[in-house]
C-alpha cells in the first residue's frame, strides 16, 4: 500500500503549491506597483460585499497580456449557482467599440466608405422628418457626433420640439459636437447589413468571420446563441434576480437582430483578447488602426462624461481619457441589470475590463481605479 501513498502524497503537495504560486502571484498595477493576486482578489471580494454584488468576471492586462482574470460570485442569487469560465453577461455599450473595429475592417475592404453620407446607401423614412440626417455618415456615428438622441424611445425630447416620444429629431448638426447616441449605431448597423448582403441577422456570421476568428475570440455574440440558454448569467436589480429578457432601444430590435449599440455578450476572459488586440495593433492596417484612435469629437466640460469619467474627447468607438504622457481609451456600458467598464493603454500596455450582473460597475469602477492607482 505504501508505494501509492507517496506518488499519490507528492501529486496532492504539488497541487497545493501550483495553488498557492498562483495567489502569490504578482501583477503590476496601473500605477506601476506591485500586487498578488490574492490581494486584488481580496479587494474585489470586499467590494463585492460592501456594494452588493452577486458576480463579477473581470481581466487585468500587463504588457499586452492577461495576468489576472477571475469569475467571482454568482449567476444567480436565488439558486447559488456560482460563475465560472463559460458564464456569459451582457456588455451593454461595451458592444460599441467592438462594433466600430468591424466597421473599420469593413472600411478596409471597401464595404463602407466612412465619410460618405449613409443616406445615400439607406434611406431611412421615419428620420425623414429632420432632414440633417442625410448629411450623417460613419465617422459621426463612431465619434459620437451625429446629432441624434441616444434613443428616440427613451429620451425625452426638448420641451421647444413639441413631439411625441417615439418621433425623431435631432439635437444638433452632424459633425459639431458631441451627442452620444446608440441610434446612430443601429443606423449604421443597418446600412452595413444592407450592403454586404447579409441582413441584420447573419450580420454575426461576418462579425465572426472578420473579427472574432482571426482575433481569436470564442465568445462573443451580437444574436442570440444556443450556447446562451446554459451560459447567461441573470442580471439583478436592488438584490432579486431578473429575468434575461433581451434589452433593446428601438421596436424594431430583438434578440435575433444585430443590435450594434448594446446587445453584445461575452465575459472578461473574451473582450480581454479584443483589447489586447487594440493595444497590439492587431487585424487593422497602421493607417486604420491610428484612424480609429485619434481623437475627434470634444466633450464638453459640463458633460458627466467629462467631469465623471475625465473624457475630453471621443475617437471612433472609445472615449479618450489623457492621463499625464499617456493616453488612455476606455468605455463602459449600463443595462437595467448589467454594467461594464474597459480600459486600456497603447503606451503603458495595461488594461482592465470587467462585467457586473447588477447595476453597481459604476461604484465598483470607482474604487478599483483607485486601487490601481489610476486616480486618487
């Protein structure tokens, strides 16, 4: 019996020590010093606590690379039933970013020119009420400056229009200034769809095709997935589980359409490998990649997203953050039940993102980019 004790002995002491190496592990914060693994843990599960988080998968990225990712808590309360690997959440606006690097593969092919109006390649009848929507392209929509609301359904218009919910208008001309706008996005989605034939359902099939694969990106889903029936996380509002319906900002959006604005899923693990493509300048032409992230359309200072979030402009698809000699693009994302945030840095190599299924990733955001010593 004794020759099975110590191989078996020597197997259980080696799996320990794999264990224990992986929380002594160190990363490097954003501010340059060093943290364990255990540490952020700690931290994110103190937060987790003290804000009322039910689950949480979030990466970390060092020199272009995930050193830390984790799938904490629950996918829902009522059951226990923990995250883990597979678990999917929604992104929200995460989608947006992601969008716009497809849209600017397109552009590489010659799917889209990002300058030319998309009235010429769509028209679109229920816009036709304010005329200046002709003059919107591509570039306004990614840089946030079309002029449209973020959603005709669910903002209110201006008292001076005199319309109601539901009827375009605009608050703006294209190109002046910036007005974040999800509309635009599902715009631009529907053109894009229109010309490449695919319609806004096997859409995906091309997102696939075109960035997911050669990205090499498992997870990532516009429509709705058989995967997703086992692997969606509930969302949870003040505690209780929520259903997970599929969220949408115009009648016309289901979950079997491609809804570029915000219907994105995916996890940590999967929008991680996006980011790391943006850092590595990956899939994108030298030219498109530095296209898409120059900066273009000034937030004004009295927006939140400027004295909140520090914004002062928006490029095509990321608000950009200046922080000291770096430049840091990030974005996040709000669902009734979800929120998300990302961040990454082409000069230091770092980034972050992280998925919530509550809507407390504003908070959380708050107090981890002060642990990480991103602001004070």
């Amino acid at each position: 019996m004794n020759q099975y004790i110590l191989p078996g002995l020597l197997l259980l002491l080696g799996a320990c020590s794999s264990q224990v190496s992986e929380e002594d592990a160190t990363l490097q914060l954003f501010d340059g010093k060093a943290a364990t693994s255990a540490e952020v843990t700690g931290f994110l599960r103190h937060q987790m606590d003290s804000l009322g988080i039910p689950g949480l998968s979030i990466a970390i990225i060092n020199d272009a690379q995930v050193v830390y990712q984790k799938n904490l808590g629950y996918a829902n309360l009522d059951t226990r039933q923990e995250l883990d690997e597979n678990s999917i959440f929604e992104a929200a606006s995460l989608s947006k970013p992601v969008f716009a690097y497809f849209v600017m593969k397109l552009s590489e092919r010659g799917a889209i020119e990002l300058t030319r109006p998309l009235h010429f390649y769509l028209p679109e009848p229920s816009m036709e009420v304010e005329p200046r929507y002709r003059n919107v392209n591509a570039r306004h929509v990614l840089s946030h400056s079309t002029g449209f609301p973020n959603w005709r359904w669910f903002d209110t218009p201006p008292d001076s229009l005199d319309i109601p919910r539901g009827t375009f208008y605009m608050l703006q001309n294209p190109g002046v200034g910036y007005t974040y706008s999800g509309e635009g996005y599902d715009y631009l989605a529907r053109v894009i769809a229109k010309n490449s034939g695919y319609g806004m359902h096997a859409l995906s099939d091309l997102f696939q095709e075109l960035v997911q694969e050669p990205l090499g990106i498992k997870h990532m889903y516009f429509t709705w997935d058989e995967y997703l029936y086992d692997h969606k996380v509930y969302g949870h509002v003040a505690g209780r589980v929520n259903d997970r319906s599929w969220g949408s900002g115009l009648p016309h959006q289901n979950s079997y359409q491609f809804n570029a604005a915000g219907a994105l899923h995916t996890n940590a693990e999967n929008y991680a490998r996006f980011l790391i493509a943006m850092i590595n300048a990956e899939g994108l032409l030298p030219e498109t990649y530095q296209d898409m992230l120059t900066p273009r359309t000034v937030v004004e200072k009295t927006s939140n997203r400027y004295t909140e979030d520090g914004i002062t402009n928006w490029c095509l698809g990321f608000g950009v953050v200046p922080h000291g000699q770096d430049t840091l693009y990030v974005h996040g994302g709000t669902h009734t039940d979800f929120q998300s945030q990302m961040m990454f840095s082409r000069k230091s190599r770092f980034g972050y993102t992280f998925f919530v299924n509550t809507r407390k990733g504003d908070e959380l955001n708050a107090a981890f980019t002060k642990f990480i010593g991103m602001r004070e």
